[in-house]
C-alpha cells in the first residue's frame, strides 16, 4: 500500500475495535467505544501538527513549554456514523470548529448521495479532519474530501475504524496528497458492498436503527 495509507499498531486501539466488531455489543457500548477510538485516532492522525514553544511558569519553575503553532484543524463528520467518532475526537479538540456533511450510499449501486453540507468558514487557514468510521468502495470519503477541498481546505487528513482495500485504492487515487489513518484494514468487500468481516453498517449500530 501507498504510504499515504496507516494503520497504527496499538493495543488499546485494537482491543476497542473488537469491542465494536462483536455482533453481540449493544449500541449504547458501540457508541461509547466508538468515540473513545474517535479520540485515539485523532490523536493519533495529528501527532505531526506544528509545533512552536511558549515561556511558561510551572508550579515549580520557569520553563519553555512546546505548544500547538496553529489553531486546531477543524473536524468534520461525515453522517451519519462520523458523528460517533466525532464525539471522542471533540475530547481531543475542544476547540476546534465543525463541519457535518450528509452522505447516505443507495444500497444498489452503492454511490454516495449528499443530503446535508455544513462547513466552518476557516477551513483554508485551519485544515480538516474528515471521521468516518467504514471506508468501503471509498465512494463517500472521495466526495466528503473533494466537499472540503472545494470549501477551501488545502490540508485535508481523513480517519477511518475500518477500511477495505477497494476503498484504500480510490481514496489514494482521487486524493494522493491526503494522509488515510485506519484502526484495520480488512480482507475485502462482500457483494452488497460491506467490508468483510468488518462490523456491519456503522451508522445502524451507532444510532440503534438496525
Ligand atoms: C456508511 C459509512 C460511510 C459509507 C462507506 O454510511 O459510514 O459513509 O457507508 O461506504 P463507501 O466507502 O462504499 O462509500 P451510509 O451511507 O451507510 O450512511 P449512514 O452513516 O447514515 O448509515
Ligand atoms: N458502510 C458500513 O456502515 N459498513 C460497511 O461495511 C460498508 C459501508
């Protein structure tokens, strides 16, 4: 795979996301844990944002302290499941403005419609972090993204739980400058387009719409 692809090797992420995978987990405790890899990813994603140092005084003495040299990215979920991990990734960045984009996939031909686009007007000086957590063909995210990148992101990363090689590949192929984090990469997408073995469809488990 092309490097722009990760999947971070970490335990507890891992450990969460066969919480979330288990047929028998209740929605309440897919959300929970949901967000709780929401705030691992993010984190995760943006360990390289630049730097710069401030002179602060600690209880115990003065010392020159590194802190973030831009504002925060904003974050933008991609609905409906990207609201799951949004709200871990909110933990992370508190301060950080949102952006929603509605998406729903026709179950047939498995393309991406937008229902809803809500975007922060500072996203050019900001960057993005576009959450969903199920990258399947990759229909949803390559049009999230191209959504961001027309409303003014130049720096666009985008954080998934589950990805399937089919949409690793498109993603790569329509965006190669954005930077793809993924709690798994699974085996493949079965014939109605659900990542294989994966955790069936993230936004019916995260709202209890099964
Ligand atoms: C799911 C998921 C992604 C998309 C992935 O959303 O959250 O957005 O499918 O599939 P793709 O890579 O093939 O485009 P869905 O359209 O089911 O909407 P929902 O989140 O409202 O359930
Ligand atoms: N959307 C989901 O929610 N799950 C899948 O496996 C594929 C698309």
């Amino acid at each position: 795979m092309n490097p722009s692809f990760r999947v971070p090797r970490h335990a507890l992420l891992r450990d969460k996301l066969t919480r979330i995978r288990r047929r028998e987990t209740d929605s309440a405790t897919f959300r929970r844990v949901l967000a709780e890899i929401g705030a691992i990813l993010t984190a995760e994603i943006l360990r390289d944002l630049a730097e710069a140092t401030a002179r602060i005084e600690t209880p115990v003495g003065p010392m020159e302290a590194p802190i973030l040299d831009a504002p925060e990215p904003c974050l933008v979920a991609v609905l409906r499941a990207g609201l799951g991990l949004l709200d871990g990734a909110r933990m992370v960045l508190p301060d950080a403005p949102v952006g929603h984009l509605g998406l729903v996939r026709d179950e047939t031909t498995l393309k991406a419609s937008e229902y809803v686009v809500r975007l922060p007007r500072d996203l050019a000086t900001r960057g993005a972090l576009v959450l969903d957590p199920m990258l399947a063909t990759g229909g949803s995210a390559v049009q999230a993204i191209a959504r961001v990148k027309q409303a003014g992101a130049s720096q666009v990363r985008f954080a998934c739980v589950v990805a399937a090689p089919e949409g690793v590949r498109a993603l790569q192929a329509a965006h190669p400058d954005v930077p793809i984090l993924s709690a798994a990469l699974d085996e493949r997408l079965n014939e109605h387009g659900y990542i294989v073995p994966g955790l069936g469809d993230a936004g019916d488990r995260c709202f209890g719409t099964e």
